[in-house]
C-alpha cells in the first residue's frame, strides 16, 4: 500500500484537489481524519513507523462517516479493494510531517500552497467561514481568528 498524505492550510484548494484525486481508480481518499473524533490522537510527533503504518492501515478499515466524506458533496461509500494507494488531506495538525517523513521512507505528502493573499480572501467571502451576520472585522480577524475559535 502506497502512503501519501495531502497537507494544505483553509480555504485553498485542499478539498478540491481531493475530490480530483479521490477519482482516481487506485486511490483511497479520507478526509481530514486527525480532526475526526475517531482519529483525533492517532498520530503523534513521536508516532514510530509501525503506528504510521497501523494509521493507515485503519483509515482503509474504517466507517467513519466524517473521514469518507468527499468535499463537494460526494460520498466515499465505494472503496476500492484494489487500490494501491491511500490518501489523507488535512489543513491542520502539519507539526506531524516531520516525524511522518523521518520515520517512513516511502510516504509521499503532497504540500498545496495557495497565495497566501486569496486564501484571506476566500476565506473573508465564505458565509460559514468568516461570519459578517456576527458582524466580525477583518482586521481584527486575519491573523489568528479569535472568534472563529470561541465557536
């Protein structure tokens, strides 16, 4: 089984490029599992090749219903028995990759960047991400979003 693991921050593109690569007939796609209560301490900055291993080997397995979403409203309700290859996306948790690259030689993380400048803007434009009804500010907002995390 192939590892890969897509690491991106919100808002840009991450869940787009999932959804593409989901379709590929050798690729088992999970999303966002570290944030999912199934998966939330799965993985450490100590986690030792065998537990990497075993991660994965349980995102295949698993019937979480969080993880086998596909954005874009599709559902991951057929995995393929013989696909090679397993992928995550995650927009957070990124303090891992160094341990995952370290302790597993053949894992591939696909980093995506977007500028940085559109990914604000994406953001700042998305009804469910920045809440104008709440009257939020953008200045007071951009850097670290203190009220989306009072939510």
């Amino acid at each position: 089984m192939n590892r890969f693991a897509l690491h991106s921050v919100p808002r840009s593109g991450s869940s787009w490029l999932g959804a593409v690569l989901s379709n590929h007939p050798e690729v088992n796609y999970f999303f966002q599992p570290l944030f999912s209560k199934s998966f939330s301490s799965q993985l450490d900055i100590n986690s030792s090749l065998e537990e990497i291993i075993e991660f994965y080997s349980q995102l295949y397995s698993s019937n979480d219903s969080f993880i086998n979403q596909i954005s874009l409203g599709k559902a991951n309700d057929t995995k393929n028995n013989l696909a090679r290859n397993i992928l995550y996306k995650e927009v957070r948790y990124h303090h891992l990759l160094h341990n995952l690259l370290v302790k597993d030689p053949e894992i591939k993380i696909i980093g995506l960047v977007r500028n940085p400048l559109s990914t604000i803007n994406s953001w700042l434009n998305a009804p469910k991400e920045f809440r104008k009804d709440l009257n939020w500010k953008e200045l007071e907002e951009w850097r670290t979003a203190p009220k989306k995390k009072q939510k």
